[in-house]
C-alpha cells in the first residue's frame, strides 16, 4: 500500500490522568503505519504530572509533535478547531487523551482512502471498557455505507467521534468544530454529512477502545441533560437536518430516557443504543 501521511489530532484538559494519556499517545505511536505529526491542543493549563508526558514524549520523538497552549479551557470544540487549522497533513485522525487505539487502526483506515478517493471521513466501531481493555462491556456499532450513515444521522450520530480519520479539507468547508456543548461531534458530521455531501464509510470492526466508567450513565441523565439534547435536536431540526417526526422521535425520545432512574437507563443503553 502506498504510506500516506497523516497528522493525529488530541485535545488534553487538566482532568485526565496521566498514565490515561501515556497510553493512549502510545498506542497511537505504536500505529503500524505510524503518524508524521501529533497535534496536541493543551486546553487551558495542565498539571505538572500531565505536561511530564508530553515532554517526555516530544524529547524521544523530535520534530513529531505540534503542542498548541490554551490560555485558559476553551471546550473540546474550540480546542480541536485550533488543532484541525494548525495540521499540515491532508489527512487527521482524532484521538481522546485517555483511550487506546488498535495498532492496525489507522493503516485501515488509510487503505479505505486509498480505494476509494472520493471518500473524506472514515471511522470505526468502539468497544466500551472499565479500567482495563479486556473488560469490555459493550460493542458501539454504526452503520457502514455512506446511504445508510445518511439515514441514521437524522437521528443519532452515525460516526464515533474519536475512532475517525477525516480530510482537513472537509472538515473546514463545513465550517470545521463549532462550541456546542456535549454536541461538538455531532454538530460538525451532521454539518459534513447532510449539508456539505462528505462521502463518509464505517469500517465495520472494532479498532478503538473507549474509556467508561459506572457513571457513564449518571452523567447522561437528569433535567438539564434532557433540556441539552432537546435544544440542539430542535437545531437540527430548524436546519432542516432531521423531519419533525425525527426530532419528535430522537429529541424526546432521548429526553425520556435522560429523566429515567439511572438503573433503567442503564438497561436501555445497553440493550437498545449498543
């Protein structure tokens, strides 16, 4: 397969733990098609423990490394904006500071792109895990052609935001990340994909491991979480993105399940969003 260069793309806030991040920077270094440049968004100040990592990597890999400081916390939108403006490679893969990716991940990926130039976003499905990635609780699974991503996006997310590889390109002319609270993802593919025609396709196999945790689903819940989701379904909507049967469906459909008990919620993610 002819090599292509790409850039990887991470936004770190002063959350995150450090041993988190060394894996997961490493995993990404351990590519088998390895990146030619890291950006890393610092969003807002970092902890000692936290910039150790970085240094520690960008000492063993001089010249890989673009390391963007935020004065202060902009949100993840804002952040990976930045990140996305500063690449200087044609193509991006995304990655969270506290996740892990499969070693093959991104040499699939840019095979995709290599069979099929049309093609601007390619992502993967994500195995959700607690502490460790051979305790996996569940399989997030999209769809896979472009027709069907088309479809389901009407509705929900049909791309797992840190499992793609996009062209720069793409991502600015549909108007690059925008600050929408806990929709910065969506926002952006539903603007790539409905509006702007971003051939996309969803390798169908698990080459991304997410981080979760038991309150996975207690930050998911609750009135102002409800109130989140129905504002920027009702944008969607407005934008003409989803029929009013979608919004109707999706919007309070969601909004139902963020006002469960948590134990219930819990149950439906599982059986029915997974």
């Amino acid at each position: 397969m002819k090599e292509e260069r790409y850039t990887v793309l991470m936004s770190v806030y002063y959350k995150e733990k450090p041993a988190y991040l060394k894996t997961s920077i490493e995993s990404m270094l351990n590519q088998t098609i390895p990146p030619d440049e890291f950006v890393i968004v610092k969003d807002g100040p970092l902890s000692k423990e936290l910039d150790a990592v970085i240094d520690t990597f960008i000492d063993k890999h001089p010249g890989l490394f673009t390391i963007i400081e935020n004065k202060v916390n902009l949100g993840l939108g804002p952040a990976l904006a930045k990140g996305i403006l500063a690449s200087r490679n044609s193509l991006i893969a995304r990655m969270d500071s506290d996740d892990y990716s499969v070693n093959t991940r991104c040499e699939k990926q840019l095979k995709e792109f290599e069979k099929d130039s049309a093609l601007e976003m390619v992502g993967t499905f994500e195995a959700e895990f607690i502490d460790n990635i051979e305790n996996v609780i569940s399989i997030h699974s999209v769809p896979e052609t472009d027709s069907e991503i088309r479809k389901f996006m009407r509705r929900r997310c049909a791309v797992l935001h840190p499992t793609v590889m996009y062209k720069k390109q793409s991502v600015i002319d549909s108007g690059n990340y925008q600050d929408v609270h806990l929709y910065e993802d969506y926002d952006l593919f539903a603007r790539m994909v409905l509006e702007h025609n971003t051939k996309t396709y969803n390798i169908q196999e698990n080459l991304y491991y997410i981080r979760t945790s038991e309150d996975f689903f207690k930050r998911r819940g609750g009135l102002k979480y409800a109130q989140t989701v129905l504002k920027f379904k009702w944008g969607q909507y407005k934008k003409g993105y989803m029929s009013l049967k979608d919004f109707i469906l999706s919007g309070f459909g969601q909004a139902v399940v963020c006002l469960m008990p948590n134990s219930m919620r819990k149950w439906f993610y599982m059986t029915f969003l997974r």
